[in-house]
C-alpha cells in the first residue's frame, strides 16, 4: 500500500508545519518587546477577569509552562479573550470566516473557469497575434496590486457609474434572519461583485498560464497526434483528449491558491471594508487586539497548511506517476 | 599588480556571462529597459523632482495647493489633499520602491541559494533538516506575517525586508536543491572530488556558477514580490512613516477619499508604476526561461 504510506506520511509532516507555525506564533508574541501578558491581558480589564486570564493562560508561570498550557488551550479551540470586543476570539473568528471563504472562493472559481478556458484557447492558438497579445496582458495582470485594483473599480464602478455600493456586505439598517438569508439575497450579490472581481482579475493569471504550459506540453504527445490522425476534428482533439489531462496540474494548483488567496484577501477586505478575516487581522493589530491577531493569524496558517497538503495528496492521487519517494 | 589588473575585467566578463543575461529576447530587453529608467530616475531623483516630495506647496496667490488637478498651477500630475506635488512623491517612491525591492531580493536569493547549496550537495539529514524548514516556511501565511512582524518591531523599510527573507527564501531554496540534486552527479564534479577538491571548493567552483542563473531569475522574481508586498503593507498603515513609497501614497489617496473625489491623477499613477517595475521582473524572467529551458519553447 505504497498510496497509503504516502498520504500517513504527507498527515505526518502536515502536524509537525502546523506546530512549528504554532511554536512560531507562540514565540513571537511572548518574546514581542514590552510586557509578555499584554498578549492576553488588556490593563482595562478588570482585576477579576486579569486574574482569571493569568490562571486560564498561566502568565506568571515560566515560558515552558505557559508554552503547555498554550498548546493544551489550542486544543480545546480557547484562544482567550478580545481585548476590544470582550468576547472570546474563537467565537469572533469563527463567525468571521464564512464571509471570507465565500469571497475567496467565488473569486477563484470564476478566475479557474476564465483561465482554463483561456489558457487552452491561447494554446491551441499558439504563435497567433491573439496569443502575443495576451500574454504580456496576463503578465501584467499578474504586478498588479490587488488593493490597486480595487480602488480603481470602486472609483470607476461605484464612484463614478453608481453600479456598485462601495463596501460591506449589506447597506446599514437591512438586517437578516439568518446567514443563509443574507448570503442569498440579491443584495448580498451587489456587495460582493466588486472584491470578487478584484481577486478573480488577479488570480486568472495563474491557471491560464498553467493551463496554456501544459496543454503546449500535452500536445505534443502520442496519444494527441494519434487523435488527429483518427480524424477527429480539431474541437474534440482539443476538448476531450488533450485539456482533459492537461487540467490535472492546473486543479492540484487550485488548493494552493486558495492559501494565497487568504493572504492577499487581507487588503482586498480593507479596500471595500469586508466583514472578513483579514480585515479583521489588520484591525486587530491597529488596535493591538493581541488575542485576536494571534486568533485570527492562526486560522489563516490553518487553511494555508490544510490547502498545502490537500495539494500534496491531490496531486498523487490525480497523477498516479508522481512517486512520494 | 600587473596579474590583478589583467585578472579583473576577465573576471566581471565572467560574471556577467554566468549571470547569461537574456539579450536577445524582445520581452527581457523591454523588461531590462524599465529598470534601467527607474534605476536612473530613482538615482536622479533629487534633480528630477521639482518639489520636496513631504512639502506642503502654496499657490503664487498663498493659497493651499491642495487637490489641484493636473497642469493646473504647473503641478505636472497634480497636488495631494495636504497639497503635496504628486510627481516628485512619484519620482521619490521610485527610490524607495527599488531599494526595498533590491535588498529584499538579494536577500532572497542569496539565502535561498546558499540553502538550496547545502541541501542539495550534502544530502543525508541536513537536507531533510533543511527541507522541513522550508515546508515550515511554506505554511507561514506570508502577508498577516510581515505585518505582525512589521507593526510589533518598529515600522521600517527594513523590518519589512528581514521578514520577507525570512519566509520567501523557501521557493528559491527548493528549485536550487533540485538543480544541485542532478549537478552533484556529474562527471566534472566526481572528476575534481577525485582530483582531491574539498567540498567547499567543488560547492564554490563547479557547481554554484551553473546556478548562477536561477539564482538571479528568482531574484528578480522576488524583486516583483517585495515592492508588492511593501506597497501593500504600506496602504495597511504599517510601512516605514519616514519613507514616501507608492504604497503609502495610494494608502494617502485612499484615506483622503480621492476615490470619490474621482482624483484619478493621484492614485493611477503609483500603481502604473508598481505593474512597470514588478512586470519588468516577470518578462525578464521570461527571457531567462527561454535560455535555461529552451526545449520548453514558451
């Protein structure tokens, strides 16, 4: 069961990255310049709550004893309190999350469907004007700023046409029922245009250039020249035999850009002041919320390391050639 | 005297054809023309800029030069709301933008090549030891890092590019360590290991010229990285307050509503030229491919 080993050994490295960033995370705030409890204690609390946060945390204990109690804490998912919304950072986090998925993942599934069909089209046409046209275009899409970016759509599309509100997920006074009402409602949709497109301008570039690389790639193999020698035409060659194998890498590449996604997700948020968690971060260490910075920076390491590894083992498991050795 | 003197054009003839500079591609010429332009603006900078670029400007008739448009009052692109003149912050973010970019970038590849040298020559546990520290480093999410970093040290532009080495290094380290893996096996290699050569000097003569050129190629990538990432860090509100950079003056731009205001001429510009530089790094690197992998035909 060589497939098995593999994937218990991809789990295996998975837990030691996600407690080395872990580790990191704990160093680095407890070593920070200044007082070592300003990482849990706000001096605004009252005495009663420091006190508590010093047993729950264990701030008067030695740094290898606080490090235990840190990690034994994470694992009940206590991440302490918020030093500006008094309320415990998982529950904050956690309800910040949806909003930022949604973003993230709507703009990725419109940047993988652009890209792959583009990338293939660009392929197919290579050495045409349309092709050294548009990949110099694509590399440039690539240097842009994404919170650029979004400020010139919201000038253009919100400022000037009117088209778009300007940020936010909702216009103040509407209020929903529940999540599921608001992430269905039309409005919802209006809000969410503007970021989405931001990301998904910037993130096209990616798997349409992986895309045109591997079917440049594909093309030249045997099984292709023999499709054409069968005759069929060259829309089916294309289609059916030569993207189908060329868009294996490409989709392996989308668990990675969902990593990179949350992290450039942390400036887009601001531009159009998007509930989610990256604006949360930097909100957090304006105000050095410290509890919520550490909260907030651990669930983006999370999913950047979950999404590393969900690549890992899509890539073995999509491309059986491809040896863990 | 005589030996040194003839020894060193040789030897920078020599380093600049290890570097195998792409000359002949359109795309990395175009790419190299930019940075020249910029290198030269941001050198010239104190005599292209008209203004200081943090000088607040009256108009001849003393009134505050704020949110002119372009042309109006001589101000080639315009004034700031705090009326500052937007073209020499423009000229003046060229040297911050580049001296971050550089800096960082060498950092890059220099660390990520020395690791990638190591891990790849030795083998055995210091590779495994290395690697891991590279994955470790591939599950830091890379901006929340440098702004945690960047706001708990004091802002500055080098806070900012000590933490992009510390993380960015793991890209260059893993393509370099795959370039030993297959160079190490060579026949000229175990030819001076035979011939008695140390370790070292195999490392330093034989091998670390043939990476000369991915070396430079993600350096240049990081080069793209580091302005984008300083610029962003600097819209955030965290970059260096000393430094005008075009990030903080579309943070400016932003804060000072010049969205609504519809002030095209101030936060256009910044970016334009943030996508020249950053793309300039993605064309050269184009050329480079081209020359390093030249069955791949792209």
């Amino acid at each position: 069961m060589p497939h098995l080993k593999a994937a218990a050994n991809r789990a295996l490295q998975f837990a030691l990255v996600l407690w080395a960033v872990v580790t990191i995370l704990f160093l680095m705030f407890r070593l920070m310049p200044g007082n070592p409890m300003a990482a849990y204690i706000d001096p605004t609390f009252t005495v009663e709550q420091q006190q508590a946060l010093m047993a729950q945390f264990g701030l008067d204990k030695p740094l290898w004893e606080q490090y235990i109690i840190y990690l034994g804490n994470l694992l009940q998912g206590e991440l302490g309190q918020s030093f500006r919304y008094r309320e415990p950072v998982a529950e904050r986090i956690i309800t910040l999350l949806p909003n930022t998925l949604i973003l993230t993942f709507s703009s990725l599934i419109i940047a993988y469907a652009f890209g792959i069909l583009a990338g293939a089209y660009l392929a197919w046409r290579r050495g045409s004007t349309v092709e050294n046209i548009a990949v110099p275009l694509v590399l440039t899409t690539r240097s842009m700023p994404e919170f650029w970016l979004g400020m010139v759509l919201l000038a253009v599309f919100s400022f000037w046409l009117g088209w778009f509100p300007a940020g936010g997920t909702r216009s103040a006074g509407t209020s929903y029922d529940s999540l599921w009402a608001l992430y269905t409602s039309g409005e919802f949709l209006r809000y969410l245009t503007l970021p989405a497109l931001t990301l998904a301008i910037y993130s096209q570039g990616l798997p349409l250039l992986l895309m045109r690389s591997n079917m440049l790639d594909v093309m030249k193999e045997d099984f292709v020249t023999m499709a054409r020698i069968k005759g069929l035409s060259p829309w089916t060659v294309v289609v059916r035999h030569a993207a189908r194998n060329a868009l294996l890498p490409v989709m392996t590449s989308f668990a990675i850009a969902v990593g990179y996604q949350l992290q450039g997700n942390v400036v887009v948020e601001s531009v159009f002041s998007w509930p989610g968690l990256g604006r949360e971060l930097v909100n957090a260490v304006s105000a050095s919320d410290y509890p919520l910075v550490q909260g907030a920076f651990l669930l983006i390491a999370m999913v950047v390391i979950l999404m590393n590894l969900v690549a890992d083992l899509l890539y073995g498991f999509l491309d059986p050639r491809v040896s863990h050795a | 005297m005589l030996d040194v003197a003839s020894r060193k054009p040789n030897l920078v003839a020599r380093l600049l054809r290890s570097l195998r500079l792409p000359l002949n591609d359109p795309f990395a010429l175009f790419g190299l023309a930019i940075y020249v332009v910029f290198v030269l603006t941001a050198i010239c900078a104190n005599y292209l800029a008209p203004y200081d670029p943090t000088e607040i400007l009256y108009t001849p008739s003393y009134d505050l030069a704020a949110d002119l448009r372009p042309g109006q009052e001589g101000f080639v692109l315009g004034t700031t709301s705090l009326g500052r003149d937007i073209f020499s912050q423009i000229v003046y973010g060229t040297r911050s933008a580049l001296l971050i970019g550089i800096t960082a970038a060498f950092m890059v590849a220099l660390i990520g090549s020395i690791v990638g040298l190591i891990s790849g020559y030795f083998g055995g546990w210091v590779d495994a030891l290395l690697m891991r520290l590279a994955d470790i480093a591939f599950g830091i999410p890379f901006l929340p890092f440098v702004i945690v970093l960047a706001a708990f040290l004091k802002p500055s532009v080098w806070n900012v590019v000590i933490a992009m080495a510390l993380v960015l290094w793991r890209d260059t380290a893993r393509v370099i360590r795959s370039q030993v893996l297959t160079l190490r096996t060579r026949g000229y290699v175990d030819a001076a290991r035979v011939a008695g050569s140390s370790d070292l000097k195999i490392i330093l003569r034989h091998i670390t010229p043939n990476i000369l050129p991915l070396s430079f190629l993600y350096g240049s990538i990081a080069i793209g990285w580091a302005i984008l990432t300083e610029a962003s860090i600097s819209f955030l509100g965290f970059g260096d307050p000393e430094s005008i950079s075009w990030g903080y003056m579309l943070q400016d731009a932003f804060a000072s509503q010049a969205l609504a205001k519809q002030a095209y001429y101030w936060f256009v510009p910044p970016g334009i030229c943030i996508i020249l530089v950053v793309s300039a790094g993605f064309f050269i690197t184009r050329g480079y491919e081209n020359i390093l992998f030249p069955k791949l035909g792209r």
